[in-house]
C-alpha cells in the first residue's frame, strides 16, 4: 500500500484557549455514551421493559461508538477535520433528539445506536490535538484534551441524573442536542485547519487499519487488557443504578450525587502519566488491574453499605481510566504516523469489551442480580491481570538473557 506525501499541515504550538476547547468537546462528545446509564429503570418503566433488557440501552450505544470508531474515525486521515467533524456533529444532534421525542423502545434503541456511532467525534479530536502540538508540547496536550474526554466520562452520569431528576428522563437528551448543535457552528470557526495526510482509498485505508493488528504485539496486548478493564467498568456502572434504587431507595438525584463518586477518578490520569513518564507502566498497570479487582470485590460484598459502593465506583473508575492512560502512552509511540489508525484498533477493542460486559451484565442481572454483575466485572478485571502478568514475565526474562 503506497500513499502520497502529505500535504502541508498548518502546525501551531495551541494556546490554552484552543487545547480547553478541545478538551471540553471532548468531554461533551464522549458524555452521550454515559447519559442513559443511571436512567435505567426510568427507561424500564416508560417504556414497559424489564431491567436487564433496558441495560441493551448501553449495549447499543457502545455498539455503536465501536462502529464510529470502525468506519468514522479512519476519515480523519482522508476528509478536513473541521468538516468531518462539524458534519458529524450534526447527526449526533438529530440522535440525541430521536433519543429525547422516542415513542417506542425500539425507536429509542435505534437512536441510542447512531448516538454512539456519532460520538466518535471525541476520538477524531485527539489525534488532531496531537498532530497540531510540536514535539515538546504533544504530551502535555494530549493530556490535558484526555482529561477534558475523561471527565465527560466520568461526569456523565451525574449531570445526567440532576437533569433528569428536574426535568424527566427525555430532558437530558435534548439538552446533549442543542449543545451537539451547539459544537457543530462553533468548532469549524475555532479549529485550526488540517487537510489530510493521505491520499489513498477509503477501503484501503481500512485495510490498514487491520495490517496494525498482526505487526504491533503490544498494540493487541494493550487494546485486549483495556479492553477487560472497561468491561469491568460498565458491569459496575450498568448495575449500580438497579442496586441504588431498589435496595437503597435513592432517587435519580440522589443516584447523581453518588455518580460523582467515579468523577474522582479522573485524578488517575495525571497520576498515571507521571508514573509512565518516570518508567513505572509495567508495576503501575499491575497495581491498577489490581484496585479494579478489590473495587469489584468490594462493591459485591458490602453491597449493603453504600459508602462501600461509593468507595468502589471511585476505585473502579480510577483504575480503568489511569490503566487507560499507561496503554495509550505506550500505544502512541508505536508509530507516529498512524495514530488516528492505531486509535481505532485501541478504542475499538475496548469499547467491544465494554458492550460485551454490559450485555452480559443485563442477561445476569435478571437471574443474579448485583452480584453477579460484581462478579461479571471481577472477573474481566483478572482476566487483565492474567495478560498483565504474562507480559511482565516474558519482559523480565528479556532481561534476564
């Protein structure tokens, strides 16, 4: 597969204006994702379905990010960004308003799908933030775009509940509308050019995205242990809302509040980036896989204490998102010129892992309930343990010959 030199690409070193409004797209974007998740059994009722089959709700939505990220995200290496970008938005717009006027569980469903595969937009931004930065500044930026994108994530579900607590379910996804309307007049006109750097078809495009697959084993290694680790959070997370309401008897803003719990966790990814900057990813990775388990562990056995609940979504959170950051640090300087590509195996395995996990978990929760989604989670977090450990050995016997 041969492409043509690139074309010129305005390069810049961004401001902090610029890198803030990246990083806040980012987290408005990825946040569509997490919406549906602590409004579970207010879909459930509304739309006359059992619990578990309400959880294909988040099933759906990261079907679909996993689609975007499949088929959307290569683009960025063939369409000007700011034209991908503004133009995707725009079908992120009319899903979020299909979610929000859904007469059916099936329309609902449909809309919740093309909301994630137009999410992706997210993705599409940080390869952008990193090809804008010069060499001196691309760690610090994409750092600071990834909190901007892990506190969306994290921030999500309760700004989801408040919302919805005040004004009904639907609300949340038409307020996601307008500010997805919003992002799609504003970026063009903020964005820094950039034209595409190939010149090549989208089907083979595409097939290099699979040749990464076989010539990068850490890229499979990393993209199948994260994968594991966001299984384990969406267990958690697509359960929890189930647990607060009936054993608890929370609220949805009540179940907003303790939503802020797994916020904190994106205190992990600054912590993560000096642990792999200092040479600590192999022992840092272990003691996150680490947490994640005990977190599991924890929210299973003292499920009767919520501040044990509380406890865990930090934990879990903390320990996927910082794990997170060691793997797209090691992953990023695998090949400079195929980052967006490399992106797409990454987030595309990991999300897989994550609608695996909450499919499994709504098929469990109707005969097992939170402990078996626990359990569920428990056991994706030491399947990344096992990989982890494989992969420390074989390092360490490099060393030893």
């Amino acid at each position: 597969m041969t492409s043509a030199p690139a074309p010129a690409v305005t390069s810049a070193k961004p401001g902090a204006g610029l890198t803030a409004v990246l990083a806040l797209s980012c987290g408005l974007t990825v946040a569509n994702l997490y919406y549906a998740q602590p409004l579970l059994d207010a879909i459930a009722r509304r739309f006359d379905v059992a619990e578990g089959t309400a959880a294909f709700v988040v099933t759906a939505t990261q079907v679909g990010y996993v689609l975007g990220l499949l088929f959307v995200l290569p683009l960025g290496d063939l369409v000007e960004t700011r034209r991908l970008v503004s133009r995707t938005l725009v079908l992120t717009a009319l899903s979020a308003a299909v979610c929000a006027a859904a007469p059916s569980y099936g329309v609902f469903l449909i809309g919740s799908l093309i909301l994630g595969i137009t999410s992706v937009v997210a993705q599409v931004l940080i390869p952008y933030a990193a090809h804008l930065a010069d060499d001196a500044s691309r760690g610090r930026m994409i750092g600071m775009v990834m909190t901007g994108l892990l506190t969306g994530i994290l921030l999500a579900r309760s700004f989801s509940s408040v919302v919805a607590g005040a004004f009904g379910w639907r609300s949340i996804f038409a307020v996601s509308a307008v500010l997805m309307l919003g992002l799609a007049v504003a970026l063009p006109r903020i964005l820094v050019p950039r034209e595409p750097e190939h010149r090549m078809s989208y089907a083979r495009l595409l097939g290099s995205v699979v040749a990464l697959v076989p010539e990068l084993p850490a890229l499979r290694r990393r993209a199948l242990s994260q994968a594991l680790m966001f299984g384990a959070f969406s267990a958690f997370w697509s359960a929890v809302a189930f647990e607060l309401i009936n054993d608890h008897g929370l609220d949805q803003f009540q179940i907003g509040l303790f939503a802020l719990a797994g916020a904190g966790g994106a205190v992990a990814a600054p912590v993560a980036g000096r642990l792999g900057d200092r040479g600590h990813s192999t022992i840092g990775g272990g003691l996150l896989i680490l947490l994640g388990i005990a977190a599991m562990a924890a929210a299973g056995l003292g499920r009767d204490r919520l501040w044990v609940l509380v406890l865990a979504g930090f934990a879990v959170d903390f320990a996927v998102q910082g794990h997170q950051v060691l793997s797209q640090r090691e992953i990023y300087g695998l090949r400079a010129d195929a980052r967006s590509r490399i992106n797409t195996v990454f987030m595309s395995s990991v999300f897989t892992g994550g609608a695996i996990a909450s499919a499994g978990t709504g098929l469990l929760h109707d005969s097992g309930g939170w402990t078996a989604a626990t359990w569920l989670g428990g056991g994706f977090a030491a399947a990344a343990f096992v990989i982890w450990g494989l992969a420390a050995l074989r390092a360490r016997s490099r060393e030893v010959r």
